[in-house]
C-alpha cells in the first residue's frame, strides 16, 4: 500500500540544497529581512497562507516574524525558495538574495554557475 500522506508531504518540501542554505543563512536573514513587505509578497505567491500571515504579523518584533517564517519555508514547497528570492528583489532587498545565491553557488551541492536571473521569472 502507497502511503499518500508520506507522498505529498516529501513532493511539498523545499529542496534540500536550499534548505541548507536557509538554516547556513539563518542569522544573517533574522536580521537583514525587513518582514512585512516580504510577508505581503509571499502570501500573493501563495507560499505562506493567510493564516500564517497573520499570525507573522502579529508576532511583536521583526526577529520574531523573521524566525516564525524561516520556520515555514523550508515546508512551504518546491517553489517557495525561487519565491523567496523573488520576492526580496521585488521589495528592494536584493542583497539578500544575492548573498543566497553566492552561499548556493559556494556550498556543497555541486554548484558552480548560478544565475541570479534564473530565479527571479
């Protein structure tokens, strides 16, 4: 018998090599993300639902949205770590996707040439 649960939860986690580079990066993002416009773009992308939404935004400080949604990405799907980089391009805060990328580019997952266009479609 195929386990359906097990299924869908492996096919809407985030992939692994981007996952480390979230937990790698996660004192740099706890305080270099400005939340709310991210969190606004994020919910229009459909990665975060409007329940987290609001939830993020009722956390009193940016430290704590930052760590509530660092723990929702990496469940959040395929998509949500290209999301992401979109996203933070969008609300002016390029330089954090660009320090992503290099930690992607400079890890250990076989990655040489990374395209900092390729994610933001």
């Amino acid at each position: 018998m195929i386990n359906v649960y097990f299924i869908l939860q492996e096919m809407s986690e985030m992939d692994e090599k981007h996952r480390e580079v979230l937990l790698k990066c996660h004192d740099y993002l706890i305080e270099n993300i400005t939340p709310m416009p991210l969190l606004h773009k994020l919910l229009a992308a459909g990665i975060i639902t409007k329940n987290e939404h609001i939830r993020m935004r009722k956390k009193s400080t940016d430290d704590d949205r930052n760590e509530l949604l660092l723990e929702k990405l990496p469940r959040a799907g395929p998509e949500a770590f290209s999301s992401l980089l979109k996203a933070l391009k969008e609300i002016g805060q390029s330089f954090i996707a660009e320090h992503l990328l290099k930690q992607l580019e400079t890890g250990t997952y076989g990655l040489r040439h990374v395209s900092i266009n390729r994610f933001y479609v």
